[in-house]
C-alpha cells in the first residue's frame, strides 16, 4: 500500500470523482477550472484515473466497488 499525492488539478478531480461522473465532464470540470489545452486535460486526467485504479482506490465502469 503506497501513497498516492495530487496536485491542485487531482484535488479538483477527486472532488468531481465524489459523484458518478463521465470522462467528458472530467474534462469540462479542468477546462472550466485552469487554461490548458483539451488533449493534455485528458492525458492528464486518464493518468490520474488510471493511478487511483492500480491503487485499489477506484474501480473501472463495470466493477463492483471495494
């Protein structure tokens, strides 16, 4: 068991992750909230997700929650 850290924008995103949410308004939540280009918005944002999934932390569409 590690430690995951976050910068401002993972602060945003785990405060949106607190509902069921779709990719697409993770994305609008980080264009509306910082100036970054849409396509680096969803790198980020699935290198985010994908780090909380290996970590046990969130699970993938489809799966049983923990």
């Amino acid at each position: 068991n590690g430690l995951i850290t976050v910068n401002e924008v993972g602060v945003t995103l785990w405060k949106v992750l607190q509902e069921e949410v779709t990719m697409e308004q993770l994305v609008k939540s980080v264009l509306d909230e910082y100036d970054v280009e849409e396509a680096v918005a969803r790198e980020d944002i699935q290198e985010f997700l994908n780090k909380l999934v290996e970590g046990g932390i969130l699970t993938k569409d489809g799966e049983n929650a923990k």
